[in-house]
C-alpha cells in the first residue's frame, strides 16, 4: 500500500501552487539587427510586472 501524504504536506502544496500562479511565462519577439531574423526571448515574470517587461 501506498503511504498517505500528511496535512501538511498538502497545505504545504496548497501554498505553493496559490503563489505559482502570481507569475506568467512572457515570450518576446526581439529581431536581429545583423540578418534581420526574429529570435525568441523568453521569461517568467510576476503577473504585475508583464507591461513592464514588455515595455523596455
């Protein structure tokens, strides 16, 4: 049988997952100025944040 996962361990998990979804994967188009090529630039970045890290 398998062991059963304690309280708070589940709390624990609870907690986590809640501030995991407080942050968001941005991908970003950024062109090269030698060939002209698009290349992808990509970061994990908090919700309030996202404007931000577009704008610069």
């Amino acid at each position: 049988m398998a062991k059963a996962a304690s309280k708070n361990a589940k709390i624990k998990d609870a907690k986590a997952s809640a501030e995991a979804k407080n942050w968001t994967k941005v991908i970003r188009a950024v062109r090269s100025p030698k060939t002209g090529a698009y290349t992808f630039k990509e970061a994990i970045v908090h919700k309030d944040k996202v404007k931000e890290y577009l704008a610069n």
